[in-house]
C-alpha cells in the first residue's frame, strides 16, 4: 500500500482546515453537523452484521464498533471541555489516551447501540448549548496539553463538526469498498 493511499484511508476528506477567521455562518454550519451527526451514523450502521461492524476500516485501523463507541467517547469529552472552558478561565484540559480506550472492551465487544443512543442525547444537548453561545463564549478558549495550544470553542465546533464527517466517511468507505452499502 502506497503512502497516498494510507493517508486517503486514514484522512478521507483530509486533514481539518478551519479558516482563519470563523464566522457565525460557519459556526452555525457546523452546528449542524454536529446536530444532525447520531442520526446519520444510526443510518449508517444500523443493519450491519456483528461480522462487519468487526471489520477495520483499514489494516491496522479500528474497526467499525470502535469507530462508533470511539465518537461517543471524544464528543463525551469534547462537550466536557466546552463546560470547563465556560466556567474556567483558560483550562488546560485533560488529555486521553484515545488509542487504549479503543482496546477496552466496551469499545472492541459491546453493543454500538450504548454509544449511538449516548451520541444522539449527548448531541441533542450540546447542540442546544451550542446554540447558546454569544460571540465572547465562542472566543473563550482552553489549553490543550500537547504543545500547550490554545483552542477556542469556535475552532473546537469545526475540529468537531470535521471529527464527525471524518469517522463517518471511514465507515462510509469501507461500506462501499466491500459493496455493504
């Protein structure tokens, strides 16, 4: 497998790329992806197979049930982060070991249904919290440990709302390399 193909299999829609200025059309763009994300995923892969959520979306990738559990887990505390970032000033906020929570065994063996369910509450929430903020919230910013890098909460909705596109089109892609969909 050729590094180009790697790469395409590991970032289908690329690498995230906020533009410098965000602006409320984009926030709110973002939002709905955000919003509209649980049900989608649930359209997804809802009829597949215990065999096929099983299947990585890429060799050495995760598989299909650790990409779904893996959204509920990142967004669970990306939200968590928009909270501390409001009631904080300038947390620096917990970094997670991602890579081993995908190996724990409600990530690799339990039902998707926990996380989907976990994705459209957890969504319906935050979109409602999002929906919330006034143009000095979304500037507020936390740290995040690796390299110390301030994140605003704008930036944080569009790194979310391309999280979102992002692990749904490694499934979305694996579906239509093995013809499931």
């Amino acid at each position: 497998m050729t590094t180009s193909t790697l790469n395409e299999l590991k970032y289908p829609i690329g690498l995230p790329n906020l533009p410098k200025k965000i602006t409320l059309t984009e926030i709110n763009e973002w939002i709905n992806v955000l919003e509209y994300f649980p049900e989608r995923l649930k359209n997804l892969v809802n009829n597949l197979t215990d065999e096929q959520l099983d299947t990585p979306y890429r060799d050495g990738g995760w598989t299909i049930r650790q990409v779904v559990h893996h959204c509920a887990d990142s967004h669970h505390n990306s939200y968590t982060r928009f909270k501390w970032t409001l009631t904080e000033n300038a947390p620096t906020i917990k970094a997670y070991y991602e890579d081993r929570w995908a190996e724990l065994d409600d990530s690799k063996l339990g039902p998707i249904e926990f996380s989907l369910n976990s994705l459209k509450a957890l969504h319906a929430k935050w979109v409602y919290f999002l929906k919330s903020l006034s143009e000095t919230d979304l500037d507020r910013y936390f740290i995040h440990p690796e390299g110390n890098e301030k994140v605003s909460l704008r930036e944080n909705i569009g790194i979310y709302a391309w999280h979102c596109n992002h692990h749904y089109a490694h499934i979305e892609q694996l579906l239509i390399r093995r013809e499931w969909l």
